[in-house]
C-alpha cells in the first residue's frame, strides 16, 4: 500500500506555469506505475499523463500533450508533473494515482492522493 500527498497548486494566469509535486511513502515506490489525473469544476475525472514503473515509458491525454510533462524521481519517492503554457480551461483538482506494477493506463488505478488545486486566471 501506498499514500501519496499532492502539492504545489496555487493560482497562475494563463500562459504561465507551474510544478506539481507528489509525494509517496509506505510501499517501495519504485514499483508503481504513477499517474497525475485532474477534475474540473463540473466535470468528470480526466486522466492527464502516466509514468511506467521501470521509468522508461510515459503516456499522455491528448489535451496536454506538448504542454504538460511527467516525471519520476525514485530516490525521492516523488512524480512531478510540469505545467507549461497553462489555460483557464487548466483549472481543475489535480490528483495522482499509482498502481503496483501497472501498465501505462488511463484507468485502474488503485491508490489517490486528496489533490491539489490550480485555478488558472484570464
């Protein structure tokens, strides 16, 4: 079992950017597939972008692609998520979520943080 711990939301106006960080702790890190996901106000859960458990392979949402990047630190027992060139339409909860040994996948996961909140003005 893992807990993850998001942080790293705030307010940003549109064009800028912003880190979102997840901690983990309790399993071995190492062996989770992480994934960052978002729900906007109104709006049903998306999934947005995923990291392999070996680190070697990433997926993304085509509604980020080129704009937002992944990325896992083992030793810190951390995943990132980079925001760039962020919209209003970016507003959202922002989740992670991991699964042990899964595959790079929009859905399945089995453990969440409680989210971090980014609003994005015009």
């Amino acid at each position: 079992q893992v807990q993850l711990v998001e942080s790293g939301g705030g307010l940003v106006q549109a064009g800028g950017s912003l880190r979102l960080s997840c901690a983990a702790s309790g399993d071995s890190f190492r062996m989770y597939t992480m994934a960052w996901f978002r729900q906007g106000p109104g709006k049903e859960r998306e999934f947005l972008a995923a990291v392999f458990w070996t680190g070697t392979g990433t997926y993304y949402a085509d509604s980020v692609k080129g704009r937002f990047t992944i990325s896992r630190d083992n030793a810190r027992n951390a995943v990132y998520l980079q925001m760039n060139s962020l919209k209003p339409e970016d507003t959202a909860v922002y989740y992670c979520a991991a699964k042990k040994f899964g595959p790079l996948s929009t859905t399945l996961y089995d453990y969440w943080g409680q989210g971090t909140q980014v609003t994005v003005s015009s």
